[in-house]
C-alpha cells in the first residue's frame, strides 16, 4: 500500500499505530519512577532514542515526543526550570530517527 499524506492517512479511516507509555519503558530500563523522565531528554538522550526505535520496531507509525510532563511547573518542582523549554525542544528533535 503506498504510504498517504499524514492528513489523508487520518481520514482513510486505517488505524495509525503510535507508540506510548514512555515512562513505563523508561522506568523498566532501570530509571526509578521517582524520575523526571523528562529530563531524560537531556541526560540521556541514546535512552530515549533507544525507547523510539523498540517502538518502530514493533511497528508505531507515529512517535510521541518525551515532553508529556516537560512544562514549566512540573520542571519547577523538579529544579529545572531553567531546562524546561530546552527539554521541549530537544525532545522533539530527538523523537525524529536518526536517518531523516
């Protein structure tokens, strides 16, 4: 089937499979729950590449960015809040594969 325009694709009514619970396979890779896993984006950036390509390679069409909880009061609680528009950035250059 010939890949569609994203806005087509939504439309066709073909489900789009995307990857999720971030959190849940960062925490599994042996970071504690307790973890800004936003801030992952900055430390670790080779962990979260690592999470997008188990997901691609299970078959997600579409990857979310790690920028679910990276807004300036949860940054604030967690002493980043100077990192916190960073981050945003950052996990959406990060999210893309390597080879785009």
């Amino acid at each position: 089937m010939p890949k569609l325009p994203f806005l087509e694709r939504l439309d066709s009514g073909i489900p789009v499979v995307a990857d999720g619970a971030m959190a849940t396979l960062l925490h599994r890779s042996g970071l504690p729950m307790a973890t800004c896993f936003e801030a992952v984006n900055l430390a670790d950036p080779d962990k979260i590449y690592a999470v997008h390509s188990a997901y691609l390679a299970a078959g997600a069409e579409l990857l979310e960015t790690n920028t679910f909880g990276a807004r300036s009061a949860k940054a604030q609680r967690a002493r980043l809040v100077r990192q916190a528009r960073r981050d945003q950035r950052r996990g959406r250059r990060d999210s893309a594969p390597r080879d785009c």
